[in-house]
C-alpha cells in the first residue's frame, strides 16, 4: 500500500483580525495542490522535510506540525494529513502562493471534505496552536 504525505500549510496574519478575510491564507503549489509526496525508502519526517524544503524558505524543525488524519483512500493508497500555521512571514514560500479562503473560491478550487476540516478546524481557530 502507498502511503501518500499531503501537507497542508497555513499563514496566519494576527494583525488582521479574526474576521478580515486575510487573517487565514492557505498554501498552494504552482498546479494548485496542496504539498505532498509519498513515504519510499525516505521515512515519515525525511518525506515530510523533504515537501517542506521544496515548497517553503522556513526551516522544517522551526514549523509546529500536527498530525490531522489518516484515511485509507482506496486498496492501493492511503493519505496522512500534516498541518502547519506560519505567523505571517513575507516570502515564506520558494513556489506557489498563500491564498485567501475567498481567493481559492474565485479561482474555482474545491477542497476534498477532508482539507476542508482540517484548515476550519484549526485554521480559524482565534486561540493560537
């Protein structure tokens, strides 16, 4: 079975106020995807680092990350989610773009049910993580 590593990387801007609409952005690669790898003969936390360093200019071990789920998708793959919060940090990413909520709706993207969860549950938390 595979094992699919998909990170899901937040910014808070705390400046902005719980209600504005730029106090949560949500992480994309250039094909608007959210991070992700699968574990070969690297483990968990060397495929984890390995995402990070391709998308972000922040180091891996400075990054509070929480594990969100793990859910089989089908008999062949399975997917664990990682979350992380940045505080807002200019030119955090090396590729892609931090989009707003409103911003990802604009452009057409929808959320799998499950990325969706895991960026209300903890993203639009007031109470830092």
């Amino acid at each position: 079975m595979k094992v699919k590593i998909t990170f899901i990387i937040l910014k808070k801007n705390d400046q902005a106020g719980f209600n504005s609409e730029d106090y949560l952005k949500v992480y994309l690669d250039d094909e608007n995807n959210f991070p992700s790898g699968y574990i070969s003969t690297k483990s968990e936390y060397e495929t984890l680092k390995q995402i990070s360093d391709q998308h972000l200019n922040v180091d891996f071990d400075w990054i509070k990350k929480d594990l969100f789920s793990f859910e089989v998708l089908n008999n062949q793959e399975c997917e664990v989610i990682y979350l992380a919060c940045l505080p807002e940090i200019l030119e955090a990413e090396k590729v892609g773009s931090f989009f707003t909520l409103s911003e990802l709706s604009d452009i057409g993207i929808e959320l799998k049910e499950n990325y969706e969860r895991a960026i209300f549950k903890r993203g639009r938390s007031p109470v830092g993580w």
